[in-house]
C-alpha cells in the first residue's frame, strides 16, 4: 500500500516502540503518526517538536479492550525506544512481559518484583518452546 508520499530518511514513523497499555503494562507497536500542536514553529522544513507532540502507536498484539491494532496517542516521556526512553528509566510491573538473554539465548519471562533502588528484576523465566505461554 503506497500513499504516494514519500518519508523523510529520518522520519519517527515506522519506529518500533514500547508504550503503556491501560493496564500499566508496556506493550509492543509502531509510531503510526505524529501530531504537533500548530503553535509550533517550522524551521528549514522540519517541524520543532514541542513537548506537547503526540505520537499515535498502533499496538502489534491485543490489548486495550481486545482490539489489535488499536491506535493510541502518547508524549515522548511515555514511550520506550530509539530517540525515546530507555527501559533503564521504566519501574517495570508485575506480570511484565520481558525477553532477556540466559545461557545465551534470548527467552521470553514475566516480571515478578522490580526493585528500582537496587537495580534488580526477578524474573520467572519460562522453558524453551513454551514462551507463548504468557499472553
């Protein structure tokens, strides 16, 4: 499907982000567009970012309500990912879906305590070929 129009290089549209679901929980999905209030100045035809942008993320899996694909729109200060947060600076909930690498391989877990302070994570780690296990 081509609309025609072609992307800048560096256009955040297409970028693959994590952003809170409405159960607190990060969740999967691109930026889908980006919306700057129009007292927002252009400059050399870029559009200056203000801290009230709104970047729509259309999630990859369901969630919110059962819908997949739903669209929902989000500051830059609530997503994780490339020119965003890290998830270095996120408290990660309970029930947390994760991927992180054990014995060398990358397997899917589920966040059981996040203890900011400390820096640590307790993750239940699930078995190889069942990692479908927790959605």
């Amino acid at each position: 499907m081509s609309t025609g129009k072609r992307l800048a290089k560096r256009s955040i549209i297409g970028t693959r982000v994590c952003a809170p679901g409405t159960d607190g929980l990060f969740y999967s999905g691109v930026i889908h567009s980006v919306r700057t209030p129009a007292s927002a100045q252009e400059n050399n035809n870029c559009i200056n970012l203000t801290p009230n942008t709104k970047y729509s993320v259309r999630f990859d899996q369901k969630q919110d309500l059962g819908r997949r694909g739903l669209n929902r729109e989000f500051r830059d200060t609530e997503l994780i990912g490339p020119g965003f947060q890290s998830v270095m600076n996120v408290l990660l909930r309970p029930g947390q879906k994760v991927f992180l690498t054990f014995n060398g391989r990358e397997c899917a877990g589920e966040v059981i305590t996040h203890d900011n302070i400390k820096d640590e994570v307790n993750v239940r780690i699930q078995p190889l070929g069942q990692e479908r296990a927790l959605t």
